[in-house]
C-alpha cells in the first residue's frame, strides 16, 4: 500500500530542545526526509482501555471520518479490561431509587478537591463530573450491565455513588465498546507498537508504528507509517509497570511493591510525547492502591472483598494486635498507614482485616477470595491470632473495645464513620493487606478540551489530543476511587467533540 | 474449509499415541502442534502469510478453527464456568489467538498473568 506519498521539511531547529535529551529516539532531526505513508486515516486512537475505546466509537459517531485504534499488547482493554468495573455516577437511576436525592456532580468534585490536596484541576474535574450521565448512557447504550440495585459509597466519597458491572470487571464494559466499535466501522488492529511520532512543527501528521510487535521484544515486528490526517488521541494509560521510570520519578516508591496493572502499562507513548514537546506534569505522583493482597496477582479479589471489610471490619496491625487507621479514609491515608507496618528488619509486616463470616458466607466477594486462597475463614480470635502470629491477648482485647465503639457508633480512636460497623463476633473471613501500586496521577498537559500542551510555546500541539490515565494534573495528589473510569469514559466524548470542532476550524 | 478438518481427522487418527496439540519436533529444530502436522508439510507459509520470516495472524487458525466464541473448551477443567477462555469476561472477542496459544513452544495464557491458580502452560 504505498500509494502515498508525502514529502515533508520536517524541521530539526524547533525540536531539539533542552528536554529531548533524555528522551527515547526520535525522527525530528531527518532533516527533509520523505515520509512514504504505508495507510491513511482521519483519526488514529493510540491504546484500547476505556479511554481509547470511548474515544474511537464517540469519534466515529461524530461522523469525522475513518478512525483506527492501535493496541500494542495482544487483547483488546489494557489495564482497564481488567480493573474492578467500578464507576463513580453523581444521579444514577440505582442511587435516585435508594432515595438518594442529594447529589450532584458538584457533590463529587467537592470530594474529588479535598483528596486532590490543593494539586487537582478542578475546572477539569467539573468538566468530567458533568458528564458523568453521558458516560453511563454511554455504557447502557453498548449493552454494558450493572448490578441491580447496587450502588454504595466508596472511600474518600461523602455519597454513595459508586456503581458496579455485573462482573465486578472492567471487561464487562471494554468488550461491550469494543464490540459496539467494530459493529459501527472502527478499525481495531492489536500488536502495533508505536514508535515514533511524525511531525511538522508544532503538528503531528503521523506516526512511526512497528506493527505485528510482540510485547515485550522491542526487535520484532516491523516499521510502517500511518498518517492522521486529522486526530492522534493518546489513550495510552499510565506507566505503574515502568519500574526504571517508577523509581526515577518517585525514589521514594517502595520498588517491592506489587502492581495492580495490566503488563503493558509501561508509558513509553508519553515518553515519545515528552520528546517532542509535550509538557508532563504530576509524573511523581503515584497512587498506591491500599486494598491490596500480597496472596494473589494482580488487582485480584481483595478490593472487592475490602469493600466488605472497611465497612463491617477491622483492620489489624499483626505486630501489636491493635487497629491502627480510620478504615475508611482514601487511600492515600490508608497506603501511608498500613505501610508503616514493618518488621524490624523493614520487611512488610502485612496488617489483617477481620469481619463476619456467617452474614456474608454467600457474597461471593467472599465465596471466591476462600476458594482461591487469599482470605481464610477462621473460627476464633486464637485461631487468627495464631495464624499471623498476633499477640492474642491485645487482639481480644482490641476487638472487645472495638465492639463497644460499634455499639456507641463512635469511634474515638481514629474518627471513622461508624455507621455500617458490624459488632465482631466470630466465625471470621480474614485476609491480609499491602499496597500496590496502581494509579498515575501524573502525565501529559492537556487544556480542557483535551488537546495536548508543547511546553516550549505553552500552546497546543496541533492535531495531538490525550485522555485517561496517559493524562497529567487532573485528580492532584490522589485520585478517589471509581473516578479513573469515569474520567476515561467522559473524555472520550469530549475529545471527539473537540476533534469535530477542530477539523471544522 | 473441510479439507482442512478432514486431514485434520486423518491426522488424529494415525498419531494415536500423542493428544491432539502435543508439542513434537515438525521441522528441524522447530516444534509444533501434532493436530498441525499437515500443515507443516507445505512449509511455513500456510500460517506465516507466505514466508516463514513472516509472522503468523489470527486469520490462519480461523479459517479451520473458527472464531473464538464458537470454539469449545472441555468446561468441566475449568476452575469456575465464568473462567471460560474462549468467552472471557475481560476480552471476549478481543483476544488475538496469540495471546494465549503458541505453536512453536508451550506458553501459559494471559489470564495466568493475574488467575495463577487457574492455568497451566499449554
């Protein structure tokens, strides 16, 4: 297909900034070099997770022409595909019908502010809450399910407003926008790893892709140039699975930590944007997820199962039996408390999270996290006591006046809402916890409308947009969760807006 | 199509003591699927798009195997019915063959990457 051709001045003078010096390799110092394009299109979507999925199908609706989304790994939903299918909905119809008629998605950015610490952009985060009805509707419409009737409040949210889909994954929505893409003309195409960016000056025309690449071997594949004759969309994620790039941005960043994320969250897209220009902000600013479980891979079962025990358990340290947070503060609190948990020798001393076996035996939050043996159901305080070799007499001693504080619906010692606290007693499902490391608050400049910033000229890089996780400065400090998902679906409508009103300008 | 199946049949039937998709020597050093062995007596260019250099597309086990919804499992291996691989709740539709199913050496699938307990290498 090499039909066409195109010759272009690419200059050298406008590129070779102070910034690229660390950067991968990169085509802007072939002078005058002649771009024989292998394929054209109007759109090119650069990752496939809820980001770049609602962005291809919300483009392709916009009527704006061919659209074409690139997927380096070999299954379509980077790391939203297997994430909680959880989803943060100011005025969805579960809440409106549990009688909640309070918020707004003012109510969300309130929260959203508080936990950003000061770092957040909150016109962008208004931007998103705002569409948070279209996102739902977004899903609805592709056949996406969520649980019936349910809808609770999720740490750091003063609401409940959290919804789930019917799989507690975010697979049950990526296969649906997915599916619903390729039924309304988007080109989907796994396997292509994206190179480099082409551009002339301060627009990008195109991209250097290596297509039939086999994640992780940089040598396989081969090179083709696909133009974009109107919209490159960087929907490329974050970079948690980037360990050289974890750790030179955040020393700090305990590197034995596990990751939530799918293996191709390595960010070298936001890499190559950095190269030419884009401006990175929030790089060090890495979310620890605190619900992990060092007794599974992955994201696994233990948020979900968490979800229980924040709310009806306790959280307790192994090394002196005692409760040592508010169990239901954002995760950010939460990371910085349970890792403080340390053996002598530094080594993780991971805390437990006891609840009520009896009541939740059939919740099969908990039904999977026995079978597959990151939670245990033990008997008794002893029994638990010995297992994680807690001092037993402290333990019994910590749960009876946590059950008096249960009673009170009180909690003196760390101030926690005590509203849905359970008084333990036993039978318990118990499991352990450790962070891991999961969100990137961090990454690429965009105005509102999503189009990515040069840092040289503050201004726009034609044609280059970027949203989801491969974003920077949006949540701040920490983002809550079940927004990440709302984020990525409602700025896929967004930028598809932006995009029909650029190539209309 | 059924010129396919058919040799395949026929390639069941004479190697009885191996299972369909056991990994044997086809070429040289190269291994492959024992369910595949026609195939490799055409050279390389039945899956790899002409060439052998060339890599092999999902376009090449459908065409005898069929997309992957309509290819059954033997469910009752499965850790837990919603573990079905072949109608996965993560990917579904949007899983290349490739990522789980390797014929020239044994790879254990995507979902081990987090489901450990799950599956082994195949």
């Amino acid at each position: 297909m090499h039909n066409r051709r195109n010759f272009l001045k690419l200059s050298a003078g406008a590129a070779i900034g102070g910034m690229a010096v660390a950067m991968p390799a990169t085509s802007f110092a072939k002078e005058c070099k002649e771009i024989q394009w292998d394929e054209s299109h109007d759109v090119i979507v650069v990752g496939s997770g809820f980001a770049g999925l609602s962005a291809a199908l919300n483009t392709k609706r916009q009527g704006v022409g061919s659209v074409l989304v690139l997927e380096k790994m070999q299954v379509i939903g980077g790391n939203s595909a297997i994430n909680g299918g959880w989803l943060a909905i100011p005025k969805n119809p579960i809440q409106l019908a549990q009688g909640i008629k309070d918020d707004s998605p003012e109510e969300l950015v309130k929260d959203q502010i508080i936990s950003g610490r000061g770092m957040q952009n909150e016109a962008a985060l208004r931007q998103i809450a705002n569409r948070a009805l279209d996102a739902y509707e977004l899903c609805i419409g592709t056949g996406v399910k969520f649980r019936d009737g349910f809808n609770i409040q999720v740490g750091g949210h003063n609401k409940a407003r959290a919804i789930r889909t019917q799989h507690g994954t975010g697979g049950d929505i990526t296969t649906k926008l997915y599916e619903a893409g390729v039924k309304e003309g988007v080109e989907y195409r796994l396997q292509h790893y994206i190179e480099d960016f082409i551009m002339d000056g301060q627009t990008i025309v195109g991209l250097k892709v290596r297509k039939n690449y086999r994640f992780p071997d940089i040598k396989t594949g081969s090179t083709v140039y696909i133009k974009a004759n109107k919209a490159v969309i960087l929907a490329n994620g974050g970079f948690a699975r980037n360990m050289k790039l974890r750790e030179m941005v955040d020393p700090s960043l305990d590197p034995t930590l596990d990751c939530t994320n799918a293996l191709g969250a390595t960010g070298e897209v936001t890499l190559t944007a950095m190269a030419h220009g884009a401006l990175p902000v929030h790089m060090n600013l890495i979310q620890t997820g605190h619900w992990g479980s060092p007794d599974e891979g992955g994201f696994g079962w233990s948020n979900a199962l968490l979800s229980i025990g924040w709310h009806q358990g306790a959280a307790i340290s192994v090394l002196n039996g005692k409760r040592f947070m508010d169990e239901r503060a954002d995760r950010k609190t939460c990371s910085e408390a349970i890792m403080k948990n340390r053996y002598p020798d530094n080594s993780p001393a991971y805390p437990v999270v006891l609840f009520n076996y009896e009541k939740y035996k059939d919740d099969d939050r908990v039904v999977r996290a026995l079978r597959d043996k990151m939670a245990w159901k033990l008997d008794s305080l002893d029994e638990i006591a010995s297992k994680f070799n807690i001092p037993a007499a402290e333990l019994k001693r910590t749960i009876s006046e946590y059950n008096g504080h249960v009673n009170a619906r009180k909690d003196p010692l760390f101030n926690r809402k005590m509203d849905t606290a359970e008084v333990l007693t036993g039978p318990y499902v118990v499991s352990r916890i450790w962070p891991k490391v999961h969100y990137c608050m961090g990454g690429l400049k965009t105005d509102l409308g999503a189009r990515v910033i040069d840092g040289r000229s503050m201004s726009p890089i034609n044609k280059l947009y970027a949203i989801g996780e491969a974003t920077g400065g949006v949540h701040g400090e920490a983002r809550l969760s079940s927004t990440s998902c709302l984020e990525c679906l409602a700025m896929g409508i967004v930028v598809s807006e932006t995009i029909k009103s650029d190539a209309q300008a | 199509m059924n010129k396919c199946i058919l040799t395949l049949l026929l390639g069941l039937a004479l190697s009885s003591s191996v299972y369909a998709g056991d990994l044997v020597k086809m070429k040289g050093k190269t291994q492959g699927r024992t369910n595949h062995e026609f195939i490799y007596q055409d050279g390389c260019q039945g899956c790899h798009q002409g060439s052998g250099k060339k890599n092999a597309k999902d376009t090449a086990c459908v065409e005898c195997h069929g997309e992957i919804n309509s290819i059954p499992v033997d469910e009752s291996k499965l850790a837990i019915p919603e573990a079905h691989p072949h109608k996965s709740l993560h990917y579904n539709q949007g899983a290349s063959c490739l990522a789980c199913h390797g014929e020239h050496e044994k790879k254990a699938p995507v979902c081990a990457e987090c489901h450990r307990t799950w599956f082994g290498e195949m």
